[in-house]
C-alpha cells in the first residue's frame, strides 16, 4: 500500500527521534476550536510516526493513526507504548481510501503528508466522517531547510551540500518532487468545509550537528539511502561546514507551524 515512489523508505526512526512535532499551542488552539474532550474521536490522516496522534491522544477519548507505510507505524506504535500512550488505533492505509467504518470524528488532522494525497478526494471523505459542529486542520512545520521561511543560516548550507551530492533536483523518494497547483488553504476552500482560518505560530527550538544531520535522515529529499555509497562523505562534509558556521555545534531553528482549518 506504499508509495510506488517509497518517499520515506528507511526513515521511521531518524523521523521519530528529530522530527520537531507541533508545538502546544497548535494542539491548543485545536481544542478550543473544535471543543474537543475526552469524549471526542480525532482523525490522523498521515500520521507518520504519531508527531500529532501522541500528543492529541492525551486530550481526548480516542485517536484514530492512518498511515500507508508500515515501518512508520511500527515506530509510532513503539513511540506511544514507551510513552504508554494506549488509546491510538494504528491502521495501515492511504488516506484516500478511508470509509465510513471507521466511524464519526470529531476533528481530523492531516500534517505536511497532505501534499502526497489526492488531496480533494481525502478532504470529500473526511467530510462526511466529520460530525456537524467539528472540523479538518492541515498543518505543517513551513521553515524547512529547503523553504528557510526562518532565515537560518544553517538551512542554507545543508540544502546546499545536499544538493551537491544529490543534484540540482530536489529528490522525493525514488522520483522527483512535484510542487502542488494549488496552495492547502485554496484546496480547503473550494471542499465543503466552510470558515475556513489560518493558524500561525514561530519559536525556536535548539538543534546540534547530530540533530540536523539525523532530521535530513527523515526526509524524502535527504533520506540515507538516497547517498548510497557517499553517505558518510555527505555527512563529513556537511559537519564540517556547520562547524565552519558556528565553531559551538549549536544552532536554533526558526520553526514555523502553520495550519488552515475549516469546519463543517
């Protein structure tokens, strides 16, 4: 059921252990706009390693983690039972193929995973699993080292040396990446959920030399494998020029969530 292009193929542990995840102010603004508790049933559409299902599990009764790559959700799974996090139903599928047995939710989130869906149909069927009053957030962590919204000198030289291994284009798994038509808040605007608003918010977070290179580790543009044999050169060359940068090896990252919610 994955991805013929295995976009993260390889990845699941560096993506569990140095992805940022959401800040809580995004799971905040979440509860209070769709009034969520602990009797309320949440949607993960692309969960990934569970960056928003772990946190949301604690705020309300049950989420339910959707994912097409299995690796992924062996590790959310390990993730939540370290965490002992027991109220995350894990399923292995693509978002686009979602139904009415999973039963009624109260909000649905879809992270940065939204650009690989058929985004139109995924939204069509999250309405009608969306109970009246509820909702959809499509959020994402929009300062990354390809798109420096933040303006982190660091991004720059890793996309660079990243670049110079891989290639001018910028890779997604075993293709090229594809940016979207449409911008997430045009797409959500055009379905059948309605007042649609912006979300936004920057702060920073610390990150090493490991907890950089590690991140690339969880991309689709910057995965391992995708060095093959000049891996630990890539790694060498790319220490060395942060090092350059900032002799400490500490940098922080500008990290900015955004996220476009809309209601039924």
């Amino acid at each position: 059921m994955s991805d013929e292009r295995e976009l993260f193929k390889g990845t699941a542990w560096y993506y569990a252990k140095y992805r940022l995840g959401y800040p809580q102010s995004f799971f905040d603004h979440l509860v209070t706009s769709f009034n969520l508790d602990k009797a309320s049933r949440v949607l993960d559409l692309g969960t990934g390693t569970g960056q928003i299902a772990i946190p949301m599990a604690a705020l309300v009764k049950e989420v339910v983690a959707v994912d097409p790559e299995k690796e992924m959700l062996e590790e959310g799974k390990n993730q939540s039972e370290q965490k002992q996090v027991t109220n995350i139903t894990w399923l292995q599928s693509k978002a686009e193929d979602i139904s009415s047995e999973l039963g009624i939710f109260k909000a649905t989130t879809i992270g940065a995973a939204f650009h690989w869906m058929e985004q139109d149909k995924v939204l069509e069927k999250v309405y009608e699993l969306t109970e009246s009053g509820g909702g959809v957030a499509i959020v994402a962590n929009v300062s990354t080292v390809i798109n420096n919204k933040g303006g982190d000198a660091w991004k720059d030289v890793a996309w660079n040396t990243i670049r110079e291994f891989l290639g001018e284009e910028r890779r997604a798994g075993n293709s090229t990446y594809q940016a979207p038509k449409d911008r997430f808040e045009i797409i959500l605007a055009r379905s059948k959920f309605s007042r649609c608003q912006t979300f936004n918010d920057t702060y920073q977070v610390p990150r090493s030399v490991e907890d950089i290179i590690g991140y690339l580790g969880s991309t689709s543009f910057a995965s391992y494998r995708l060095f093959g044999d000049r891996l630990e050169e890539f790694k060498k060359t790319l220490t060395e020029r942060l090092l350059k940068l900032e002799p400490s090896g500490r940098f922080m990252e500008t990290a900015v969530v955004e996220a476009y919610l809309g209601w039924k």
